[in-house]
C-alpha cells in the first residue's frame, strides 16, 4: 500500500458518490488492468455493504473482484492485490445487487405509490476497512455532479436555494429482492402504509424529521387523526413549525383538539400569533381558554420563577476553601448542587459542580475546575424558554443572567419540568 496516498481502506471514515468512483482506473501491481462498471452490494443489517468491484476489462473480458483485495481506493484509482486475475473472469449472479444497474436512475416512490424523485448517484461511506451504501441522492445537484459539472452545480448552488443536496438514508429503503436480475421496478421508502399504524409515534417523529419537507407532508397525511396527533406531539419544534405551517387550519385544528392543552399549547406556540389565533377559533370554548391561558402563562417572564437562594464563589478558592465554607454556606440554599463562580460584581464566569470539587485536589483552583462555557437564561426569557432549555441540555438548575452578565437568579428544574401541562387544572 502505498502510504502518500490521500485515500486509503485503513484511513479514518471517508465519503465518495457512485458517480465519482464509475470508470475508475483498476490497477494490479501498478498495471493498467481495466475499469470499474460496477460494484456490487449485499444488504447486511442496517446498511448495505460492497462485497465486489465489477470491472471491464479489454476484449469485452469482465472480471468479479472481491472487496477484500482492494488496498486503496479514490475517485480516480484503484489498486488491488490478487493472486490469480484469472480466478475473477466472471459476471455476477441473478442474485447479486448491483448499484448502477439495478438502483440509479430508478424513480422513489412514496408511501402512496407515487413518483417522488429519481435516484441521481448514491452516496458510499468508507468506515472501518468496509464500504457501504449510506444514501440514495435524488437532488439536482447530484445530477449535475454525476455529469461531471460539479464546478457548475457548486455556482447554481450558490444562487440558488432549492437546488441542493437532498439524500434518503438507505435505512428507509425496502429490501430488494434477492432474485434481483435486471431489476426494472422502482425504488420505494420503507415506510409502508399498513406498517404506520405499528409504529410508535416517537420512532414515527424520527423518521418524519429524517425526510425532506415534500416527503414528511406525504407521510404525514396518511396517518390517522389519533396517530398524527400524538407523532405531532413528538417532532422537534422546528421540523413541526415547518410541518404544521403546511397543513390546513381546519387539519391542525383537529390535531390538537385530540391533545391534552398543554401538549396543544407547545405546538401552537410554534406558529405566527395569528394562525394560532385561527385555529384556537375552532377549537371548543373551553379547550380554546385552557390552551390560550397555558400559551399565556409560556410566555411568562422567568425572573418569576427565580430562586435567589444560590451559592457564590470567587474563582481563587482553593477546593479545600470551598468545601470548608460550603458546609454552612449551603444551608437554607435552594440550590446547593452548582456552585456559580462570579467575580467582585457578581459577574457569571463559570459553573462547579460540587462532586467536582469534592473529586478535585484540595490545592486546585476553582477557576480550574469549573465550566466556563456557561448555558444561561436573559433576564428577559420566558418559562417556555427555559422549559425547552431544560428538555435539551437536562441541567439540575439554570441560572439567569442581566445584560452585563451578572447573575439575577437560579431556576430549579423542579419548579419548571412539571408545569407543562399543569398550568390549567
């Protein structure tokens, strides 16, 4: 193996395109010996992976090269290591999968067997000395990269937004069959319509979240009005805001008259004020006055909430100092888990937790101990917030901090996790 290449099996994970690695060169021994026409896959748990090269050769001579004889491979060249060149003048089997022959340029269909897109090139991943099939690309920009205007598609995608990498992760692609041949079907989604209705709605929101906007509409809207409730409930709230802005208002309202008026809240407070306003119109009297009052309540400044009861340290405190004075300094606290390290004016420069410190060397400074790169609330946040601040990053308490970076409060998680969908009885 020749160590000055830039791209070898024994490197760290690296990403090529069908389109790229097509017609490259094989070598043997530093020997021209023809070009690569295809590699064929064998679906192996998750994702597929490459067991052969099929290769032309000169005089229409073909040759069926195993994955394991590959020392290197990039875009323009491949080298192998073979004993007997002789033993792989073969084609492949009926059975073997072949990715140009029998996946590119196939159409994609959705969960109602309609066209979404063609595949354009497929994305490989070379990890762990093994090369796989991690997605299949149906943008037009993996159009033009697969007809050799990378240059081009590089300066229309600068122009242009719609125009960009769009790939789906081989994991919701159906199995092919094993009796492939001359695959002339379609490719189809692993997501079938009968299969919906077993999935659990948070396992449901993560395939919605992996799919483009136009697929995660299709799917969605052939769930049932109980299903797409609760998997609504589950979406991260930026791929929800982009969901929900696309469905109708008589739809949503629907959805959300299905949820608690908590869970209806937290996807209503995701819309520009007056869709919500539309919706909540349609929503009975008395679910629209829970809802408005917990939308309300969300945007509630969260110095309310604020406890004053912390603990303070300057950063040169040795361990031994802190752990001497935390003893009496803690009691009556409300927080006495996070030490908050500030300076003479109260400024925020880090937290300690206190098994840190009681991990920590008595002589260590606090200043060395503690995480400066501080997760904060503005004195101007509000409890929604800081309840989706707490969901993300599971902190014990967050502290909150003016706009010269003094501390003002703490807010426990306590105080905030249960009133989700406790704020109207």
């Amino acid at each position: 193996m020749n160590d000055n290449s830039s791209t070898n099996k024994s490197q760290p994970e690296q990403v090529f395109f069908l389109s790229e690695v097509l017609g490259s060169r094989i070598f043997l021994a530093d020997k021209k010996i023809g070009k690569l026409t295809d590699l064929v896959i064998k679906e192996n748990g998750v994702l597929p992976i490459v067991t052969h090269l099929f290769i032309s050769r000169p005089f229409g001579e073909t040759s069926l090269i195993p994955w394991e004889k590959v020392t290197q491979i990039n875009p323009r060249r491949i080298e192998i290591m073979i004993d007997r060149l002789e033993d792989c003048e073969k084609e492949p089997g009926e059975e073997a999968i072949l990715l140009k022959d029998h996946i590119l340029d196939k159409k994609v269909l959705d969960t109602g067997e309609r066209e979404v897109e063609v595949v354009y090139d497929i994305k490989l991943v070379l990890r762990n000395n093994k090369l796989y099939v991690s997605d299949v690309d149906l943008s037009r920009y993996g159009l033009l990269r697969r007809l050799k205007l990378k240059g081009l598609a590089d300066f229309i995608y600068r122009l242009a937004e719609d125009i960009q990498e769009q790939t789906i992760s081989w994991t919701y692609i159906q199995p092919l069959p094993s009796n492939i041949g001359r695959f002339k079907g379609d490719v189809k989604l692993n997501i079938l319509r009968e299969k919906l209705s077993d999935m659990h709605p948070a396992d449901l929101a993560d395939v919605l979240e992996q799919l483009d906007h136009e697929q995660r509409v299709a799917l969605f809207d052939g769930l049932e009005q109980e299903q797409a409730s609760d998997t609504l409930e589950e979406i991260d709230p930026n791929v929800q805001r982009d969901l929900v802005s696309s469905l109708s208002k008589e739809k949503v309202a629907g959805l959300v008259d299905d949820m608690t008026p908590g869970q209806a809240a937290d996807v209503l407070s995701v819309l520009p004020t007056s869709d919500a306003e539309d919706i909540l119109e349609m929503l009975s009297p008395e679910n629209a006055r829970k809802v408005r009052a917990i939308i309300e309540h969300q945007e509630e400044n969260i110095l309310n909430f604020t406890t004053h009861e912390f603990l303070t340290f300057s950063a040169d405190k040795t361990a031994e100092q802190v752990l001497d004075e935390y003893r009496f300094a803690a009691r009556g606290k409300d927080q006495v888990m996070y030490l908050y390290v500030v300076d003479t004016e109260g400024k925020l420069l880090g937290i300690a937790d206190i098994k840190e410190v009681l991990q920590a060397d008595e002589t260590t400074l606090l200043k060395d101990i503690m995480t400066e790169d501080v997760i904060s609330l503005d004195s101007d946040s509000t409890l929604r917030e800081a309840f989706r601040m707490f969901t993300r990053y599971g902190f014990r308490a967050l502290p909150v901090t003016n706009e010269d970076g003094i501390i003002v409060g703490v807010v426990p998680y306590r105080d905030i996790i249960g009133l989700k969908h406790t704020f109207v009885e």
